[in-house]
C-alpha cells in the first residue's frame, strides 16, 4: 500500500518542483493513485470511483455542465489558492516580494515544462498564453516581400490575423490550403502542404490539433516533408499539450507555442514557447530584448511588469497532471467523447460526427451537427434553457457543436447531454 509521503516522493522523483501547498491538496489525487494501482490507460477510464476522485479537486458548480473546456479549462482548487497565496504576498512591497522573491521562481517553472515536453530548459519560455507563444513565431522571423506562408483555413483565427498583418504591412504572400472534414488520412494532408509548396515557400503555420473539429494533424510528418527545403515549421499548440501524451522529439519540431490554461489546468494567462536552442538567435522577440539576450531564451519573456503569481502556479498544476498520467487522461477524455458521440451515431442517421473517432486522430474535442438544426441556436438552447455549454463552430466548409469534456466531466452530465441532442433531432428546439 502507498503511503502519501511516498507518493510525494514518487513525484519529486519525477522531476516535478513541489511548491508550498497546504496539506489536504493532494489528497484526492493521492486516493485516485491508490485505486488506479498498476492497472492500464484503458481500464481505468471506466472506474468512476477513481474518476470522483479527480473531479473533488475542482470546486464546480454542477448546477452548470461545462462541454467547452477546449477555451479555458478551471483550475484545481489547490492550484488556484497557490495563485492567489502569491497574489497576496505580492501585494507586501511588491518591488521585494514579487521581483526579488517570486520571479527567480519562474526557474523551476521552466524546469518542469522542459522536463514534461522533453527539451532542454534552456529552450523553454514562459509566456501568457498561445496566442503570445504564436505570434512570438509569426512575427519573430525574418521574411521579404514576396515570401510565401502556408497556413490552413483551420488555422485560429488570432494567427490568421497576425500573418494578415504582415501581408499588409511587408508584402508578404499567406497561401491558405482546406483540406477534408474529417480527412481521409494522414497522408492526405501532408500532400495538400506538399502541393501547395513553391521554391518562395518560407514557412508552414499550422495546428498540432484543430480548435474547430478537434483533428489532430501528423506533424512529425509535415516537418520532416519541409525541413529538408529549408522550410521553417511553426506549431500552434493551443489545444495540445497536456491534452494528450506526445514530447518535442516525438513530433520532431523546432518551434512550439501552447496555452497551459486548457488542458494542463494551470491559472489563467499562462503558456510557454518552445524554440530549438539554434534557432533562438534568429528569432526576434515581440517586445525588445538586449543584444546580449540574442541567444537566450528568456529574451521573449521581456514583457514588462507582469504577476509572478499566475506562471508560478504551472508547477503545481504540472504536479497534477503527473499524478494522473497522461496516457490516463487521454485515455478517460476519449471515452467520455466515445460515450456521448457513438450514441447519438447510433441514434439517428440526422447526427454528423465531423471528427475521426480514432484514438490516433482525435482526443475530447469532437464535433457534431444535426442535419436541419441551426447549430448556433442549438447552441443557444442548449445554454439558455438547459445550462449545457458548448461552443457554436462555424466556418465556411462545415459546421457543428464543439463538445470538450475534461477530466472532472461526469457521466451524468455527457449523458444527459446526449438526451437533449436526441430530443433535439426529435421535437426541434423551438418549444423546448
């Protein structure tokens, strides 16, 4: 039988800083350890006596089911209190107590990170989000008039917007390419990136998975296609890391940028950038670092006056996450969305599931319409009468519900939410 000292040695062992945390915070994760045993991935994403375990660390309001943990996730509890623990310490001569302090702390943040995504720290930057850690990327390298971008037309939006900008202002050229909801494999997406590539092509923008459909892209496969034309890869990872088990050697990229308000549970305006350790120097920061920083990481975290409180909780959520086990993880979020989508596929011909349910494709995210409903006011009912939230997806090629359960996600509540879309295909949703 574990004891609780043993499993937190078994977490330092892991690599993982351990910030002061009061005593009861690991507790539930402790007696979900205890039960889940040796016991594979797939066998323990049935056992809900383990999964309420997990779901006591969260202080939700049930009265709420929250499907669109794809935006912004919350945070444990023992997380958050971290945070605001730190806030409030930073709040006594914040000159001393959050520069002198709090900041130098950033350190073991970025060890954990770099140990967790498999690089070296040095190649490690913290930031506030992915959008930050993307545009670090997109407006941090050299282009000329002229140059090509690829990019897709599932891209996020953000990103679009920030190489629209570039056009605008240097002449670029931004090539979008579509390709098949959901595709047909893996190879077929590499071909519509190959065929889209000219002697002016620079860079490849695109996502490690889609925040539209929840597709997971092959991009171990697209970087070693572009790499040997001297192809600069970009990778937004937003919805990625944490959500699902993968390292940087393992999608072989050079750079990487994520939010760790999603699927890691960290607070609230934290992210990182990855950046191969050669490729530091030649990527300029968003805001102006020294000569000196050229070649150090830290000069894209030159943002200014900034709460220490927020990244220095990451390592307690990065904790968390170690405790469970990502392959758990992965392996509980697809059979939350095998649970809700192949019922309803087995309800009535009128749903589309627009996302491969294939482990290897897709993780909670998953996509779904009703043939003849209004996806944006299904949506609306959803919310407005029954408290379920999802999100609307609606893009030029397709449309649908974006459903994202996470790790605190009941059973009740998916099903119940697979009631009211059958009852949807059944009655409408103008009387309900």
């Amino acid at each position: 039988m574990s004891s609780r000292r043993g499993f937190v040695s078994q977490m330092m062992r892991a690599g993982v800083a351990l910030p002061a945390f009061r005593p009861d915070a690991f507790s539930h994760l402790f007696r979900a350890s205890e039960m889940a045993g040796s016991r594979a991935p797939v066998d323990a994403a049935t056992d809900e006596d383990y999964w309420a375990q997990i779901q006591r660390a969260f202080d939700d309001d049930r009265t709420y089911i929250n499907l669109n943990n794809g935006g912004v996730s919350p945070t444990p509890t023992h997380v958050l209190e971290s945070m605001f623990k730190d806030l409030k310490w930073s709040n006594q001569i914040p000159v001393f107590s959050m520069w002198q302090d709090l900041e130098p702390k950033v350190e073991s943040v970025r060890r954990d990170l770099a140990k967790m995504f498999g690089c070296d720290v040095e190649e490690m930057a913290i930031t506030r989000n992915a959008s930050e850690a993307n545009e670090i990327m997109i407006l941090g390298l050299d282009l000329k008039r002229g140059d090509e971008v690829i990019v897709t037309n599932q891209n996020y939006g953000r990103m679009l917007t920030t190489w629209d900008q570039r056009v605008r202002r240097e002449g670029i050229v931004v090539k979008p390419i579509s390709f098949k909801v959901p595709p047909p494999s893996d190879d077929y997406i590499v071909e519509q990136f190959r065929a889209a590539i000219t002697p002016r092509t620079k860079v490849i923008e695109l996502t490690h998975i889609t925040n539209l459909t929840g597709q997971i892209l092959p991009i171990r496969k697209i970087q070693q296609m572009a790499r040997p034309l001297g192809i600069e890869v970009l990778v937004d990872g937003a919805h990625a890391f944490a959500h699902f088990p993968f390292t940087r050697d393992e999608l072989d990229v050079d750079y990487y940028g994520t939010s760790l308000h999603k699927w890691l549970f960290a607070p609230v305006g934290t992210g990182f950038l990855y950046v191969r350790r050669e490729k530091i120097a030649k990527l300029w920061p968003l805001m102006a670092a020294a000569k000196e920083q050229d070649a150090n990481i830290r000069k894209f975290e030159e943002i200014g006056t900034h709460p220490a409180a927020n990244h220095n909780a990451i390592s307690l959520a990065v904790a968390f996450n170690r405790g469970i086990g990502l392959e758990r993880k992965a392996a509980r979020l697809r059979y939350l969305r095998d649970r809700w989508a192949k019922r309803l596929l087995a309800e009535n011909p009128r749903f589309n599931i627009l996302t491969p349910l294939d482990d290897r494709q897709s993780c909670a995210i998953c996509l779904v319409n009703i043939e003849g409903v209004d996806t944006p006011k299904l949506q609306q009912w959803l919310w407005g009468k029954h408290k379920v939230m999802t999100v609307a997806i609606v893009h030029p090629e397709f449309h649908g519900l974006r459903v994202t359960p996470s790790v605190y996600t009941t059973l009740d509540e998916v099903d119940h939410f697979a009631e009211l879309m059958i009852k949807a295909s059944k009655q409408g949703i103008a009387a309900n």
